[in-house]
C-alpha cells in the first residue's frame, strides 16, 4: 500500500484520496499532489567553525557580545548549555547565567 502524503496546510498524516485531489479531514485542505512542490530541505545550523549544531548541544562565545538596552556585555569563552534552535535573525534561544533568557546568532557561538 502507499503512504499517502501528510497535509501541506497543518501536516496531519491522515489524508485520503477523493478523486485526482488529496482531502485533509482535520483542516478541509484539498490539493492536487501533482501541483505541491518538492518536501523543502531541513535547515542545518552551524556554528562560526562550521560545526553542525542541535538543540540540547553547549556553545561557547568567541566574541564579546553587548546586550541591547543595557550596558551589560557576555563575555567571550562564556559557556551557553542546552541551546534551542529557532527560526529567524537570531538563531539560537538559550539562557545564560547571570543574564537570562536571550537569543544568539550562529556565527558568534562555537560548538563546545
């Protein structure tokens, strides 16, 4: 039997054929598979060294970094734990000691 592919609107997995259309039941989505473009590739983050990074992985600063609207600076050679990856300008949503929740890019961070 043939897997039949998930909604493109809300991903849902159970989908049904109705006709040349595919019908999604959770959203009402109809689609002709013919017409959905290739699966998009995966994202693949890296870090300043070009290190593949993943959720849960530690990163280490190698620039000092100076917090908006503060006069605070993160140090280099600060060490960030279980980062999370995200969407968007900044790539990384983590929480830094004595600073708190932040958002880092990529290229300031290397894999520790």
């Amino acid at each position: 039997m043939n897997a039949l592919p998930p909604c493109p609107q809300c991903h849902d997995k159970y989908t049904y054929q109705e006709g040349e259309f595919m019908v999604c039941p959770s959203c009402g989505h109809e689609w002709n598979p013919a017409d959905v473009p290739a699966i998009e590739a995966v994202k693949v983050w890296k870090d300043a060294n070009g290190n593949v990074l993943q959720d849960g992985d530690a990163v280490t600063l190698i620039k000092d970094l100076k917090i908006k609207g503060s006069s605070a600076v993160v140090k280099v050679g600060t060490k960030v734990k279980n980062i999370r990856l995200i969407e968007g300008d900044h790539d990384i949503d983590c929480k830094i000691e004595g600073f708190g929740p932040m958002q880092l890019k990529t290229e300031f961070v290397k894999k520790s």
